[in-house]
C-alpha cells in the first residue's frame, strides 16, 4: 500500500472517531497498528481487516444496539509512540484496545493490568496466556508453542511414516532463527520438549537474520545434521530465502514454519521453494470457503475497493477473529449492566466454553486461570502456490495431563 492511501485510510479512521464524539449510545475501542515501519508489510493488511470488522459489527446492531467508535492508530511500531497514544486512549475513555504485536503488546501489559483494559492483539505469545502474569492480555487464537507443538505432532505423525529411514532411525529435526530475539525463541523451548517427547534427535540451532535474504551459509550447516525437517522461527523473508537456498542445495527435508511466516508473502517469495511447506494456522486463510469468509471479502471489497483481492492475507481474518471475539465478550459484559474493563474481562472473555465465531478459528475458551483459548489446532500444507487444510491436532485432548500441569504459559 502506498503513502498516499496510508494516509487517507487513517484520516478516515480519525474522522470516523472524532464524529461520533458526543454520541452517548457508543462504545469507544482504541486499535494501534504498524503501517509505516518494519511490520508494516503484514500490519497494513491486519489493520484494514480491524476496520472493516469493527464496520461490520456497526451495520449489524453494534453492540446490543451501541454502535463501535474506533480510535485507530499507526504507532510505527515504537515504544514511545504507543505509550503516550495509549495515554489519549485512557482519556477518550475506551473500554478495550486491539492491539498489534510484539512491540506495543509487551509495552503495555503491565499497564492494561493496572487499568483493566482488556487488550487484544497478535501477539501470541505462551506467556500472555497466563492471566497471573498478564490478565488483562488475551487473543482469539492458539498460542505460538502450542502452534509449533502441534506442527511437529502433525509432521511425526503423516510425514515421518512415509519416510524411507521410518522405523529405522530417530527422526532429526533443526531449529532456525534469529536467535538474538528472546520472542523469537520463545516457542523453540516448546518444539524441543515435543520432540524429546517423541524421541527426536535433535540438531544445533542455527542464527539467521529476520532481515537476510541469502541463507546458502546456514543450508550449508544443515547438510551437515541431514535434518528430516527444519523448523524456522523467522518472519516470511529469511524463511523464504532459506527455502530457495534449500531447494537449490537439493536438502531432502520437509520445512515446518511458524505462524508468522506463514502466510500468502511466503508464497509470493519462496515461489516452487515453498511446496509442501507446513505450518500451524490460527485461522482460515483470506478467501477460503469458511463460515464468515463472505463477510470478510464483502467488506473488504466495500470499503477499500483499491487493495486487489490477491493482494489481501491471513492477517486481515486474524483481526476479524479478534473483533468477533471482542463483540462476544462486549455484548455478555453489557448484559450485566456495566461495560467496563473489569467486566468485559470477568463477565466476558472468562465466560467463554468453546464459543465458535467460524472462520476457522477454534472454538473459544477462557477461563480467570487459564487464558489459552483452545487445545486444538489446525495445520495446513503449502500444495500448488495454495494453502490446504490438512489436520486438526488436539494437544489438549491428546495429552490432558501435560496441558493441564506441563505446558501452561511457555
């Protein structure tokens, strides 16, 4: 997207807020997001996909007929920047902010605490599932270490049979990230344990850049392992550079890939390089044919008629599951009598057993102790230049004890 439209889209969101100042049916939700710095490639997608929800939510009642004032934010992704637009935040009053990711989202936990606001964000990071540590943090979808739980689970149990070596060996697996990033490495510990779990040999990590885009010096140091598979922690560009290096050294192994590299720019970039790549997904992918995914492409097509279909991601259905996470525990907290953070939280998101808003997403649970909203989680494989459902992994069902005692919050 270039400046120009940058710029209107968020004149039209300030105006939106400001317009419906005195109104006293509204409810006002801040959002920050990052159209202008080094997220921006996939926060431009995510905070239209916020707008065009919260439209949604408008034209169908609002919330028990209270329409969504939003306060829209494109912070840069820098700390000071997100600080002091939370503090006008605080002041307009909003009862509840979506947030954007790592920056702003650990900025601002302690904070939210303090003044019970419930933030929602993609951040989803294990640790934001623990509402003793961050109890007012929470997101509608599964958390990045049951996410790469569940794809190596997956890869163990539809890949690995159909190896050569199967039933001869222990299968070899490798992490590769920026190792530099204490967020990055967060889920390594969880796809280590899992592979312990299934009796995994287990290679040296391997540091590469978020940034590179030449990655033949770290392929060169998996040749050496003979990996059965590479788990890459990375966002799209390294990864994809890593899988064109890959393909053209010719290692024979398969490539799991996070969440956050996971998406339509991976495909755009690693091209042949990307077939048969695998990856847990916290929702359906833009266009597929899921509940709710012809409101998505309606409202996308309604109000940023210049942003091509194709050009359109993941990202934009993960912020609509938020936003229909949000609208839930908004409508349950204003039934009480009192829409207030406190009870958006408490009467709200806490009330939630396996509520379904479609689009894939699993369905939602919380509770005041446990902030991971499901033990399900879905895997897709990368099949002609397309995403394609392939399984569901119930870790929760799968392994109740160590859900419930092991794996809580890492």
């Amino acid at each position: 997207m270039n400046s120009k439209r940058i710029t209107v889209f968020l004149a039209t969101l300030l105006f939106f807020g400001n317009a419906a100042f005195a109104r006293a049916d509204e409810i006002r939700i801040g959002a920050f997001n990052d159209l202008s710095a080094a997220t921006s490639d996939v926060g431009t997608d995510y905070a239209l996909g916020i707008a065009e929800a919260i439209r949604f939510v408008n034209d169908e009642g609002g919330v028990n007929g209270q329409q969504i004032t939003l306060y829209q934010y494109d912070y840069g992704y820098r700390v000071p920047e997100v600080q002091a637009k939370y503090k006008f935040f605080k002041r307009m009053g909003v009862v509840a902010v979506l947030g954007w990711h790592i920056v702003d989202t650990k900025a601002l936990s302690a904070l939210v605490a303090r003044d019970k606001i419930p933030y929602l964000s993609a951040d989803y990071s294990a640790d934001l599932t623990d509402p003793g540590k961050s109890p007012y943090n929470i997101f509608a979808a599964t958390d990045e270490s049951s996410n790469a739980r569940a794809a190596l689970t997956a890869w163990f149990d539809e890949r690995w049979p159909l190896k050569e070596d199967y039933g001869r060996r222990r299968p070899r697996v490798q992490c590769l990230y920026m190792v530099a990033s204490a967020e990055l490495r967060t889920p390594v510990k969880a796809i280590k344990d899992q592979a312990e779990l299934f009796g995994f040999n287990i290679g040296p990590d391997l540091d590469i850049s978020i940034f590179a885009t030449d990655a033949r010096e770290q392929v060169q140091a998996m040749e050496s392992f003979k990996p059965d598979f590479v788990w890459h922690g990375n966002t799209a560009l390294s990864v994809a550079a890593t899988l064109r290096a890959a393909m053209a050294a010719g290692l024979e192994a398969d490539h799991i890939v996070n969440s956050w590299a996971f998406d339509e720019n991976l495909v755009r970039m690693a091209g042949d390089a990307a077939e048969g790549v695998l990856g847990a997904s916290v929702c359906a992918f833009y266009g597929e044919d899921v509940p709710m995914m012809d409101k998505i492409i309606f409202y996308g097509e309604k109000y940023n008629p210049g942003v091509p279909v194709k050009k359109r991601s993941i990202r934009t259905t993960q912020a609509w599951a938020n936003v229909l996470a949000l609208r839930e525990a908004l409508k349950r907290a204003d039934a009480t009598g009192k829409l207030s953070g406190e009870n958006i939280m408490k009467k709200g998101f806490e009330t939630f057993r396996g509520f379904d808003i479609g689009l894939r997403v699993s369905p939602l649970t919380y509770t005041s102790t446990d902030h991971r909203s499901s033990g399900v989680v879905n895997i897709y494989q990368i099949e002609n230049q397309k995403f394609v459902f392939m399984t569901q992994i119930d870790l929760k069902g799968r392994w109740p004890d160590k859900w419930a005692k092991e794996w809580f919050g890492w």
